[in-house]
C-alpha cells in the first residue's frame, strides 16, 4: 500500500512519485512524494478521457494520464490501447489548445508555486 513508509522511501531516493490513485494533481495540492495520476485501461472510453480532460482544465489541475501499451487492432491485455482511439484523444487535446508537458517541467513549475 502506499502509506508514509512508502512515501518516506520514495523521497529518499527520487525527487517525486507518482501514484495511481485516480485524481488529477490540483495545483494547491502538491505533494511531491505522492503526485497524482490516472492510468487508462483497455476498457477505459474515449468519453471518460474526454471528462478528465475537461474536469482537469475547468479546475486548472495537472491531469497526468498514464498509458502502456499501443496496438493497432483489439486489445488483448488491459494494459492495451488502441492507436486510433489514443489518436482521437489527442485530437480532442489539440483541438482545445490545451498544453501538454513532460512531467519534469510540470514538476519544476510547481514546486517554484510552492515557494
């Protein structure tokens, strides 16, 4: 589980972790040992990304979104996901002109808010 020991653990030997609890990273929320994320599943819908998307840019919070596999046809594994439908998601961001980032320079621009 991802208690205070695993927290502690994790900042002794990296600068942040991230979890996949399932929330988007609020800004006045900033807890670099425990940053939020949602993971995308063969079973997630291009409509439920569309809702992150658009809850993450109405409450101005990071929405890191975690994918693993691409693959052009049906997933098999859960951790799969369709090219085209990932396709139709960065559509949807493009179209909205809304910023994407590494995760470090996220990062970095939070913690000088922090200050």
């Amino acid at each position: 589980s991802y208690n205070q020991l695993v927290k502690s653990q994790v900042l002794e030997y990296f600068e942040t972790g991230r979890s996949i609890d399932g929330f988007s990273q609020p800004q006045e929320y900033f807890v670099p040992e425990s940053i939020n994320a949602k993971t995308v599943a063969s079973s997630t819908t291009i409509y439920e990304i569309q809702s992150w998307i658009d809850s993450a840019q109405a409450e101005k919070s990071w929405l890191i979104i975690v994918w693993h596999d691409f693959v052009s046809g049906e997933p098999v594994k859960d951790t799969e996901y369709n090219v085209a439908m990932f396709e139709e998601i960065l559509e949807y961001i493009n179209e909205r002109k809304i910023r994407v980032a590494p995760y470090s320079s996220v990062y970095k621009h939070l913690k000088s808010l922090k200050r």
